[in-house]
C-alpha cells in the first residue's frame, strides 16, 4: 500500500501544490508507507516543456523525498501519464465488455438545452443520459455526422457515501447529482476520472491526499475502482490554501511560486515552516525542515490538526 503525489506539469508549482505535496509526504513517512511521485500529463496541450523536470528539481529542494517516480523508477513504471495509454485502453475495453459505457454525440448546446440541473461535469450542467437510449443516440449520430463520439460512464442510481478522512461523510449521489460522465473524450483523450483510478488502482495507492477542490470527483472515482475490480483508497481532502484576499491560488494568475520564494534569498525550511503554519501543524511561522516537522508530529496529530484546519 503507498501514498502518492500527482501534480501536472502545466506550470510552476504555487504554495497550495507545495503545501498539498507537504502533507502527502508527511501522511505516507509517518505511516510508513512507500510514497510515489506521479506525472500526471495526460493532456498533452496543457503540458509547459520543462514543467516535470521543474517540479521534481523543486520538490527535492524542499527536501521530500520518494520510493518510486519518474526520475527513479519503481514496480508501476511510467510514472508519467501520457505513457500510460495502453493501460487506459484495457480499463476502457473492460467496462465497454460490462455494458457500462456507451458513445455519445451529443453537442454541449445539446447538453446544455436538455440537462436538468446547475451541477455535474460537463459546464456545470448534469449530462441527461441522451445517447444511453439506443433509439437517441441514432438521431444524435445522423444529427452531427461529422462528430467523434465521446464515451461515457452509466451511472447507477443510489447514493456513494464515503468516510473523507479530514471531512467525514460525505455522500453524492452520481445519477441526480452528476449524471453520466466522460472517461474518453471525443479528441480522443482519457478523462482524468478514468486514468487517475487505473494508475492509483495499479500503483496500490491506500491513501489519497488532495486538495478539497477534488472533493466533487471522488464518488465517480470510487465507482470507477469498484467497476475495475480495485479497492478504493481513504481520501484525505485538505483544505486549499488561499491568499490575502482569500482566493484559492492559482498557476494561472502567477500566485506565490517558488522562484520568487529563492529570488529572496529565503531557504526551503523558510517555506517548510510557512506552509506547515498556514495549517497549523506548527504554532509559530518559523524555520523547519520536512524531516524535523515529520519528527515533531504523528499520523493522528497531522489529521487532527488537518480537521482543525478545514472548519
């Protein structure tokens, strides 16, 4: 069983990522389980040329270290996702062997003109489950004969409910709070709901530490473990790091980065104690490097504090 870390290398790491990458280490080390580093670059276009080596530079800079990876190996190699395909295609063969995807052509004004509620993953709106209908999916077909279909999951109707390890119970219920959802897309790329799934299920990840943006993800993704034979995870959802107005950071508008951390001659057990006292696993801002704060805490002083921290 391992924990592992899965940024995307689409730009320079932010202190959310970091601090994010902080806690998955410190969750695998003070569990004792071996701790994996996953390149998740699936989609291509949205990958910055240097970004994975940038990452990985900045991450042994703060001083994490891990048993498998890119730069190292491991028994799940690759470690980047856009190696991973093949295996992607076996996952999508053996759910398309248990009737549970099927193509669909609908456009987005189709989804849009059609969908039932303001919730779900395609723009906000619930996918009404058109194209799972044999008979509809033939108009939809003929209606853009020009489209590539997209494939999608069939929900089943009932409610996943699971026990977040920092939230408690949560509880969705995939057809009226979802709907069918894509796992290819109709460029031809795996979704990041089935690839996650398939590279954590092979990679024997026990636990999952994220950011609580990903909360809305997980009930699709522990269908999808079920439906491919895996055992799902425990999922440790953290709560996001905001800055001084209190928006969440971002890569996208530049938000506090690592280069100009450095470029103010700061060192990494600076940054190490700013993040680990922005959620309050330490009681003053001050210098610590990961392995003394893994020595100053246990596992369940780092939820309780995690808990503390998320309400």
């Amino acid at each position: 069983m391992s924990g592992r870390y899965a940024p995307s290398p689409s730009g320079p790491l932010h202190f959310g990522n970091l601090r994010t990458a902080l806690l998955a280490w410190l969750q695998a080390r003070l569990t004792s389980q071996p701790f994996i580093l996953r390149i998740e670059d699936l989609d291509l276009p949205r990958t910055r040329p240097g970004s994975s080596r940038q990452l990985i530079d900045d991450l042994h800079w703060l001083g994490f270290d891990w048993d498998e990876g890119p730069d190292i190996g491991g028994h799940a190699t690759p470690y980047y996702q856009s190696r991973r395909t093949a295996l992607y295609e076996d996952a999508f063969a053996q759910l398309l062997d248990q009737g549970l995807i099927y193509p669909c052509y609908c456009s987005r004004k189709d989804i849009q003109h059609a969908a039932s509620a303001p919730h779900g993953d395609e723009h906000g709106l619930i996918y009404p489950g058109t194209c799972r209908d044999i008979k509809q999916r033939a108009k939809m077909e003929k209606r853009h004969p020009e489209k590539v279909a997209a494939w999608r999951y069939k929900v089943p109707a009932g409610t996943v409910e699971f026990e977040d390890r920092i939230l408690g119970n949560i509880a969705q219920s995939l057809d009226r709070e979802v709907g069918d959802f894509v796992i290819k897309r109709a460029d031809g790329l795996f979704a990041y709901q089935l690839a996650v799934v398939v590279d954590d299920g092979l990679m024997a990840i026990s636990d999952v530490v994220r950011g609580a943006d990903l909360l809305d993800s997980t009930a699709r993704q522990i269908e999808l473990f079920g439906a491919l034979g895996y055992p799902a995870p425990d999922f440790w959802h953290v709560p996001l790091m905001l800055d001084d107005t209190g928006t969440r950071l971002s890569k996208r508008d530049g938000s506090d980065s690592l280069e100009a951390w450095q470029q103010q001659n700061k060192s990494a057990a600076d940054l190490i104690g700013h993040l680990a006292f922005s959620v309050g696993l330490i009681d003053e801002e001050r210098a610590i490097t990961a392995k003394e704060l893994l020595q100053s805490l246990t596992v369940d002083l780092l939820r309780d504090r995690l808990i503390a921290s998320s309400q």
